[in-house]
C-alpha cells in the first residue's frame, strides 16, 4: 500500500549505529521515519515508513493508552535496522500495551507470529490499524486479545503452553498506579530464552525506580541511550532463581 504523504529523508545508517553514532544523528534517523499526510483527508492519521512499508496509524486522543509515544519509534527502529541480529521471522512475540500497535505492525511485517495486548477500551482502535497495516503483507495474521496487567495472568497465558521468544513494550512505565502488576506481568509471560526489548521514556523519580526493581529480577543491558528524547532502550533476561543455579558438584 503506497501511502501520500511527505517524509524526511532518513539520517544515519546502520553503520553510524554499529559506530556508535551521536545521540542527535541517531535521534533524528529515528524520528525521521514518520511522515504527514501530504493532502488533507477525511481521516486523520500519521504515517510512518518500516520494514520497507509505509504505515498508517490512527491515534485516539480520549484513550491516553491509544497515541502513539516516541518509545515506539525507537524500539520500531532498532529491529528495521537490526534484524539480522533479531531476526523475528516465525519468532513467537508478545507486545504489552500496545496502544495503537505500531510495534506490533512492524514485527508482524518482519516475520513474527504476534499477540498483540492491552486494555479493553484500547482494543477497537488497536485492532483497526493492525488489520488495516497488515492484512495480506504479512507471514502470520497477528492476534489482537485483552490483557489487563496482572489480572488472569495464567488463565489467559498458561506457562505450560505459551512460550514468547520475545517481549516488546514501548512506554509502559509512567506515572500509573499499575507499576507492580507489569512487574508481575513481565515475570510470567518471560521464561527461559525469552528476550524482552523495552523502551522506556524516563519523566519521574517513581517511575524511574521501576528500573531499579526490575534489575533485581532480570539481567538488564542497554541497547540505546537518547538523551535528547530522555528515551533509553534495553535488552533483558529473566534472572534464574538461585536454587537452580549450579555451583559445582557437592563436596
């Protein structure tokens, strides 16, 4: 589906990546991937270019959980230029608040099979743009479901049969009062050989001890730092108990 619309020519490469390029060079070859609509329409969208695609999203500004944050184009980012690296063709991914689903288009559009989640009153508006930014380009039909964090967790989500190979989450740590059900959240959809990329906004001291917390549990790594959109993206492992740590044979 081509797309009118107007975009910036992207600025950086995957080698000023791997160089480790500037914050601002970097920044802007991420933000450079949304676009505007050239002519005016009856429906008001914001495009973005991924996977070779361009994409249309629909935001809806009376849900706080359906506009697109700039979380989302980072992570989006970081797997169009580093899918050899993550490569998600047949991967099975799970994406946490999704919002409007930009995440979930684009790693449906690299391969992945998707379970695309978040809350009841974001699901209409979620379902609309992935069927609409996916239906015949991609691989695997993404699956768009309920998941209220913490809540039917292994109901909804039974261990023994569901097993992700990745976790995406783009801003799911702000100022709400749901901090220690993602918490629990993320513990139970992550197993082992699970991989989560998280992207997160950093705004307040509450929020930010999340991160603190969360290193208790998981092994940690930072992929980007973004000063200049005050937006880190990170790599983590779940931490295995220490019961089922080897330290060598019994004496």
């Amino acid at each position: 589906m081509e797309l009118e619309g107007t975009a910036e020519s992207e600025t950086g490469t995957r080698a000023d990546v791997d160089a480790g390029a500037g914050d601002e060079v970097l920044a802007k070859a991420i933000m450079s991937r949304r676009f505007s609509p050239s002519l005016i329409t009856t429906e008001v969208w914001e495009g973005y270019n991924f996977a070779d695609v361009g994409i249309r999203i629909k935001e809806s500004t009376d849900i706080y959980g359906a506009v697109l944050w700039p979380s989302a184009l980072v992570l989006c980012y970081f797997l169009d230029t580093h899918h050899d690296e993550y490569n998600l063709l047949d991967k099975n991914v799970i994406e946490i608040g999704a919002g409007t689903g930009l995440v979930t288009i684009v790693t449906s559009l690299l391969g992945a099979v998707v379970t695309s989640t978040d809350l009841p009153d974001v699901l209409s508006n979620l379902q609309y743009n992935v069927s609409r930014n996916t239906r015949g380009r991609c691989r695997h039909v993404p699956r768009v479901t309920e998941l209220t964090w913490g809540q039917e967790l292994e109901e909804r989500f039974p261990r023994v049969s569901c097993h992700f190979d990745y976790i995406m989450a783009a801003d799911v740590v702000y100022g709400h009062p749901y901090l220690n059900e993602l918490m629990d959240t993320f513990e139970h959809l992550c197993q082992e050989g699970t991989v989560i990329l998280w992207a997160m906004r950093f705004r307040l001291a509450p929020e930010n001890s999340f991160v603190e917390r969360f290193e208790a549990r998981f092994h940690l790594e930072e992929l980007y730092d973004l000063p200049s959109l005050c937006i880190k993206l990170y790599r983590a492992t779940k931490k295995r108990p220490i019961s089922q740590l080897s330290f060598g044979a019994a004496a």
